[in-house]
C-alpha cells in the first residue's frame, strides 16, 4: 500500500461573510446608541433653555415690581396669568406670569412678599417656575 500524501487544507484570508454580518450588526448597534443617546442630549439641553429663559422672566418681573412697593404693605395681585411677549419669550410655549404681592409679617407693614410665577409649556406638559424676594421700604 502506497501512502497517500494528505493535502494540507489551507485557510483563505480574509472575513467569512459570518464575521461582517456581526461586525455589520454590531456596528449598527454603537450608531443606533449614539443617535439615542444625541437625541436625549439635544431634548435635555432645549428643556434647561426653555427653564433658563422663564427664570430670566420671573427674575425681570420680580426687580420690577420689587421696586415698585410702596411703604406700607398693601397685599395685591398686580397680574395673574398675564401673557409674556417680547425677546424674553420667545421660544417659550405661551408662557403666562402671574405677581403677588402678600404681607407676611402683618406687625411689621414695611415688609412685603412678592411672588412672581412663570407658566410655560414643554413637551405638551405645563411647566413653571417661580421666584419669591422680600422688598421693604423705611
């Protein structure tokens, strides 16, 4: 009997069409992530916007009318669900202000509260925020 010399089986370099499907796959997972998580990024950063603008409203607001108190303390409800135009506004939802003016300490009539209270809309739910300073005169 005569040896057959075996032939060496050779491996071919390169991918198998199995390794770039998972490579394709996997891939395609990282770029699904990454545009999740920009959206969430870009959501986020419109929310804290829209807050940071309502805060700048309520904070004008409340200097105006901090400056406005009288000597005595005369409780009052200057606005309530006023609307807000101008640049301030202007990529906020409808956003309202209401101002309060209270006397939180009735003994002492120089001292007043005002409350100031911004409503806006994000996302289809109602947001607000609001702002309190104490104001007194001699």
């Amino acid at each position: 009997m005569k040896n057959i010399p075996r032939r060496s089986v050779s491996h071919a370099t390169g991918f198998t069409a199995v390794e770039l499907l998972i490579t394709l796959f996997v891939a395609a997972i990282f770029l699904s992530a990454g545009y999740i998580l920009y959206n969430v990024v870009v959501t986020r950063s419109s929310e804290a916007r829209h807050q940071i603008e309502a805060d700048s409203i309520a904070t004008d607001y409340l200097q105006r009318y901090r400056s406005l108190v009288s000597t005595a303390c005369v409780e009052s409800t200057p606005l309530i669900n006023s609307p807000v135009s101008g640049t301030d506004a202007a990529s906020l939802a409808s956003p309202k202000v209401s101002v309060t003016i209270s006397c939180p300490i009735p003994a002492l009539s120089s001292i007043s509260k005002i409350s100031v209270k911004v409503d806006y809309k994000e996302g289809g739910t109602n947001e607000s925020v609001q702002h309190e300073a104490y104001a007194s005169r001699p």
